[in-house]
C-alpha cells in the first residue's frame, strides 16, 4: 500500500512474539511484513463482516463516526451510500403550505366538468359497434 507512513511501536506477549518470529523464519519475510500483511487481513474480514458493519453504521448515523472514517475502513463507494441515506434520514418533508383557497370547480376545470356515469357506458357501446 503506497502513501504516508506511520511508526508504530507496541507492546505484545513474548510468546505471541516468538511464533511470528518462527513464522517470519520460515517464510523469509520481515517480522513487519509478517504484521503488516495481518492487520491488512484483520482489516479486510471485519470490512466483510455484518456485525461490524452495523456498528460503523450506527456510528455514522448517531454522529460518532466521521465519513472520512467510513470512507479510509469501506471505500468510497460504500461511504457514498451511507451519506446518502444518512441525508435522506436527516431530512425532515416540507409540509406544503397553501397560499390561497383552493379554486372553485368551475374555475379550475374552465368550463362545464362531465361526470361519470358508471360502467354501463362500456356495454353501450359494445353494443353500438355489433
């Protein structure tokens, strides 16, 4: 993974240390390449996990969790969809306001307005065209 890096130093059991050192003998690689590749595997089954992806949803949403957050642990894609249905969430509907009364009938429809007579109109003129 190319870009900025970030020394990290942290304590572990000395028994958890010796196995990644057999480990990183018997591979050939480096005891950080050993930890490095790890964490990326850690990182990329909890992205795959639903438990873990609820949380971080929830977190968004409850405003614990920024989206550049998201964005860094699921991608830009996955964090799109969630800023979208948290603004979707977010917005309260207009209630629409009239400004004047409603027009009279006449008015609105401009002229005289037909009514509707029923479904026997349908059988008079199947009966016209036979």
């Amino acid at each position: 993974m190319a870009g900025e890096k970030t020394r990290v130093d942290f304590n572990a059991p000395t028994s958890l240390v010796e196995r990644a050192d057999s480990v990183v003998e018997i591979l050939d690689i480096s005891r950080t390449r050993l930890l490095f590749d790890a964490l990326e595997g850690e990182l990329e089954t909890l992205t795959n996990d639903e438990e873990f992806r609820r949380r971080l949803s929830d977190a968004y949403y409850d405003g614990r969790v920024e989206y550049d957050t998201v964005e860094a642990i699921l991608g830009r894609e996955e964090a799109m969809r969630m800023k979208l249905l948290r603004a979707s969430i977010d917005r309260t509907p207009a209630i629409p306001q009239l400004e004047a009364d409603l027009p009279r009938n006449d008015a609105f429809y401009d002229g005289e307005i037909s009514e509707w007579t029923g479904s026997n109109s349908s059988e008079s003129d199947d009966e016209s065209h036979a």
